[in-house]
C-alpha cells in the first residue's frame, strides 16, 4: 500500500481533498508487485492560471512522474493520475515486447522497475539558472549509469517528462545521450570512436 506525503501550496489540503488523491493514486497499485520503496509525493498548489498536481512515485530503481493543471483541481487529480497510467500502461507495452521470451508478461513490469536504473532515482528536471559571464555551476547530480540500448533510455527519458536522458550504451559502454527534437523525433549522441 502507497505512503502519501501530500503538500499543500497556496491551499489547505482537506481530509476531503487527501481522500480523493489517495483513492485515485492508489488505483495505480496494481500494476505494481512491490509498493514503492519510500512516500509518494503530491504537491497541490493554487496560482493565477488555476490549480496544479504534481505526483512523483520513486520506485527502486525507476522515477514516475507527472503534472496536471485546471481550474477544478479534482479534475487536475484525475489528469494526473491518467498521465500516469499511460506511462505505466505504455512502458509495459514496450518492456513486454522486448522481453516477451523471458517469462510472463504480468512479471516483465516488476523485473524492468528492478533493472532499469533511472538517474539513481533522481529526478533532473530542476530549472536551469541564467549563466551570466562566468559560468557558476549551481548544482551538481551525480548518478550511476545502467548499460541500456537507446530505445529504453528514450523510455526511460519519457517516463521521467525530460528531454533528454544520459546512460550508458548495453553495446559499446560509452557514455551516450538520448534527447527529444523539437518536431517530437528522438535524437542520439555518441561520442567517436
């Protein structure tokens, strides 16, 4: 069973409020064997242009997250909790293909969550600071990279909402980069030989 940590920014978070949310998410339980391996976190916020949810659910190995915005924020929390399932639903699609000869489907999902080590559990959507003359690193992620070929770190990069991913390839070990164009088609970074 899911451990929640839901925050409110800008509103208080009601018993009705963290009611709904738990119910919703905790509907996503079933596609998982383990339940995640610490809380998962909501943030509920109110701003000028409506209301925001972002759920992030660290797994062991594997980071899901998304975020929805509208007006009614029971609706947001129904966005949100679909974004996810798709993610879900479209990474087990991918997984059950490429290890459909390995055992049975309902397992694949648990296997990849162990395998796939997405950033160390971080998360690198953190917003980039203006560089001014000098450059001033203001942070700096450190995190192991799983040996992966590019179509499950374009997964792994899209399951996350980033875009672009580093890890290492499962063929040559070189450090390789997968990244989103901006007409939606991916793009990979090698370095020579």
């Amino acid at each position: 069973m899911f451990k929640y940590n839901i925050r409110g920014e800008n509103i208080e978070v009601t018993d009705a409020i963290r009611d709904y949310v738990e119910k919703k998410i905790g509907k996503l339980e079933r596609y998982f064997d383990q339940t995640p391996t610490s809380e998962v976190h909501v943030n509920l916020s109110v701003h000028n242009d409506g209301q925001r949810i972002e759920v992030t659910i660290p797994m062991t190995d594997l980071v899901l997250r998304a975020e929805e915005a509208h007006n009614d924020l029971y609706a947001a929390i129904d966005l949100v909790v679909d974004k996810l399932e798709r993610q879900i639903r479209k990474y087990k699609t991918k997984v059950n293909r490429k290890f459909r000869q390995k055992g049975a489907a309902k397992y694949v999902f648990a296997e990849m969550e162990r395998e796939a080590n997405a950033n160390g559990g971080i998360l690198l959507d953190e917003e980039e600071s203006e560089l001014d003359s000098e450059v001033d690193i203001v942070r700096v992620k450190r995190f192991d990279l799983k040996p992966m070929d590019s179509e499950e770190a374009a997964l792994q990069m899209d399951m996350l909402g980033h875009n672009f991913y580093v890890f290492e390839s499962a063929e040559t070990g070189e450090t390789n980069v997968v990244y989103k164009r901006k007409d939606g088609s991916y793009g990979l970074i090698e370095p020579n030989a």
